[in-house]
C-alpha cells in the first residue's frame, strides 16, 4: 500500500515514513508544496496524511483539488484545536482528523482501520491515471487540469478511458463499438462519431482537443502533446 504525506515538518515526517515503513507501506512526500497533485498522479497512493498549514497552500486547498478526481481516504493531521478546522475538512471530504501531538500507534491504527474498509471488497490499487498533466479518475469519471474539472456523459468518459489506457495506439470504431456494446452502452456508428465529437469539445476547454486524434479509415487515438 502507498502512502503520500503532505507535511512540511521535516521531524515529523521522518518520523511518520521511518513509523509507516516499518509496517510496510510505501511513503512517499511532495518535494514542491506548489505541484502537490502532481506528486499525487505520480506515486498513486491509497491513503494520503495532510497537515492543514503547509507552504504555499493550506491542507484544505489540497483536499478539494484531491477530492475532484478521487475518493482516496484522506487523514487530516493538525496542531490546531479549533472545532471548525475538523468540521471543514469532515466537509470536503476527509476521512479522519488527528490532533497533534499524537500517539504513533493510534495514527497507525486509524490508517489500518481506514484502508481495510476501503480496499477489502475492491482491487487495493488507485485509479487515478495522468494525461497530458490532466489528472483522470477511473472510478468517479473525474477530470482536472490547472483547476478546472470538466464532466462527461457516460460514453464519453468510457471512450476517454479505452484511448488514454492505449495512449498513442490506434483504437478502431468497431473495436470502440465492441466494447461500448459489450459494457451495455448500445452505440452505432453514428452515435460514436457524435460522441468523439462532443468529447473533443469539452477537451478543447481544458486544452486538450489536440490530444484526441482521428485516424481516418482506421479509428482514434490519444497521445501526448
């Protein structure tokens, strides 16, 4: 299992990866706190520990920017003892708040706790793939960029999906069709065309529209700009 600790005490966290690391788990720490989610797309973890005051951004920006492209269980950690500051991050979507200082065997317990309810009835991997530094969530179908979040249909999204996971491979319409029939999307051959359509409108609006390619006569394909 992988860990991503977003604290800038740097006692603490060699404290907090020498304590995870001991139990196995994978840690691992942004190096820049202005590119956070781009330490989240690379190292895939499945539970992220954030302090609330960090560089640049507080802990809560990094929560919602987590939060709209991934259901990752998130444990806040944090020295002050204000009821909002536990309120807000219940709010965005934090799973569990721990006060400093705290007990490292407590810390662990709720990290175990955490990811047993939230891996044992699915694949323990996360989902979260990058594209063209837009970040993609498989599960939730969402997608970020420089802060913005653009939503597809169902079809869209699926089609995205099957191109990024064959990025710079040609996916033919019928293979497309197959698959989309196979998913219980019925879809002809005209629906797929207005769909590759619609779906490159709404990458035009994140700066993407080039990043999905027709090959005429052959099919389509994502690749990287």
């Amino acid at each position: 299992m992988r860990i991503l600790i977003i604290e800038d005490d740097t006692l603490l966290l060699e404290a907090l990866t020498e304590g995870l690391r001991q139990w196995s788990y994978e840690v691992s720490n942004p190096t820049d706190f202005s590119h956070v989610m781009d330490s989240f797309a690379k190292d895939r973890p499945h539970l992220v520990v954030i302090d609330i005051q960090l560089p640049k951004f507080d802990g809560f920006h990094w929560c919602r920017e987590i939060r709209s492209v991934s259901k990752v269980p998130i444990i806040f950690l944090s020295s002050r003892d204000h009821p909002m500051d536990m309120v807000m991050a219940m709010n965005l979507g934090a799973d569990d708040y721990v006060q400093k200082p705290f007990n490292m065997d407590v810390l662990l317990a709720k990290i175990q706790a955490i990811l047993r309810r939230t891996y044992t009835y699915e694949e323990a991997t996360s989902e979260v793939i990058e594209w063209n530094k837009a970040l993609i969530d498989l599960k939730s179908g969402g997608i970020y960029k420089d802060g913005q979040n653009i939503n597809l249909t169902k079809n869209e999204f699926f089609i995205l999906k099957v191109l990024v996971r064959s990025n710079n491979k040609i996916v033919s319409r019928h293979e497309l069709m197959k698959l989309l029939w196979d998913d219980d999307q019925y879809i002809n051959d005209n629906t797929l065309t207005a769909n590759i359509t619609r779906l490159r409108h709404q990458l035009s609006n994140i700066g993407l529209a080039e990043g999905l390619v027709t090959k005429k006569g052959l099919g389509y394909m994502t690749v990287t700009l």
